[in-house]
C-alpha cells in the first residue's frame, strides 16, 4: 500500500494464497496476496449520494438506532477530508452519544464501514464523510482554539507541549491549524491509538 500511495481503505486486497508455515523452516511457502487500488471515477453524484445515505440509513436500523440522515456540507478547512464532499451526511437524533464514542471512535468505524460497503457496490473509491449532531464540526473548531492557545504557551514558555492521544484526522487539524505559526512547530510522536502531537517552540 506504501508503494500505491493509498490508505487501507482505498485499497482492494485479494489473498491469492495463503502460504505455509513448513516444518523446521522446510518446505514454507510466503503467502502472496494481489493489491488493487480503487480508482475514483466519474459518477453521477447524485446516484452516489442516495446509495450511502440508503446504505448509512441501513446500518442504523440494524443498530436499532431511530436517527435521521442529513446531507451535509461541512465548511471546515481543517477537516479530514477538507469536508467539501458530495457525500457528506450529519446523522441527527436523541441520545446519539453511542455513535460517537470515545474519541469518536465509533464514529470513525461507522464512517470507515460505509465507505467499504459503498466502495465495493460502486466499484470506486468515494470520499464519504459523516458526521453525528454536528461532533466533527464542534470538534474541530474546539481542536483548532486549542492548538492555538496551547502555542501560545509554548511560545511563553519556551518549552514543548504534549496534547493528549489522538486519531490520525484529529492530528492534522492541530497541524494545519499551527501550520503558518511563527513561533511554534508541531511534530506526531507515538505509535497506534497513544500516538499524539507535540507543539515545539520554533528554534529558528
């Protein structure tokens, strides 16, 4: 996927075989799988658009979720997607907080679950965001505010600030948002879900 260029999800993985393990490192075979990357193509946005809000709409009933489905244009620029997709939905209803959860956690794997269902129908990788009660949007601006004043006491100070674990999305709006700042530059340090963002006072 390194060599594509592309994230797990904008790819199609095939097991051709599955290997084997041998005995005493005798007679092992590798296994050996066919990546395929899912190639955006032109498509009626308008059709695209019906089949994930059908698609959203589904997998809430199964939850035995009672929500309605939105679409949306999140005007964030901070955002995961710079949010300007066609296929953007805010899913409204009471007691939701279970779709977000922690970190919006939950949230992330319902987005990440559409966009597979939707992309294999399709055939084409299709940029889908969703959101719940507005979190995203809320999230980002509050994200943004704090990278800034968290910057400013690191420029007080003198001294680096480690903000606390975050997802990758979450991440690149704390760096763009610091991006053009004079005094302080950000770095991601970590691995997996404790990897997080450091905002270093600028050397230079």
């Amino acid at each position: 996927m390194t060599q594509l260029n592309a994230s797990r999800d904008e790819v199609k993985v095939d097991v051709v075989s599955e290997g084997k393990s041998g005995l005493l490192g005798l007679g092992a075979e590798e296994a050996v799988i066919r990546v395929e990357r899912l190639v955006t193509v032109p498509e009626s946005e308008e059709n695209a658009s019906e089949i994930t809000r059908s698609i959203l709409e589904r997998l809430l009933e199964l939850m035995e979720i009672e929500a309605t489905v939105q679409p949306q244009t999140f005007q964030t620029t901070n955002g995961e997607e710079q949010a300007t997709s066609p296929f953007a939905f805010n899913v409204t209803g009471e007691d939701l907080g279970i779709l977000i959860g922690r970190r919006g956690q939950t949230l992330a794997t319902l987005q990440y679950m559409v966009r597979l269902i939707v992309s294999h129908q399709m055939k084409v990788w299709t940029p889908i965001v969703i959101d719940v009660e507005g979190y995203k949007q809320r999230r980002s601006e509050a994200l943004q505010t704090l990278a800034v004043r968290m910057a400013e006491q690191v420029r007080t100070r003198g001294t680096p600030f480690t903000l606390e674990p975050m997802p990758a999305y979450e991440r690149r709006i704390i760096h763009l948002a610091l991006a053009d700042h004079p005094n302080v530059t950000t770095q991601s340090i970590g691995e997996g879900d404790l990897r997080k963002v450091v905002i270093l006072p600028d050397k230079d």
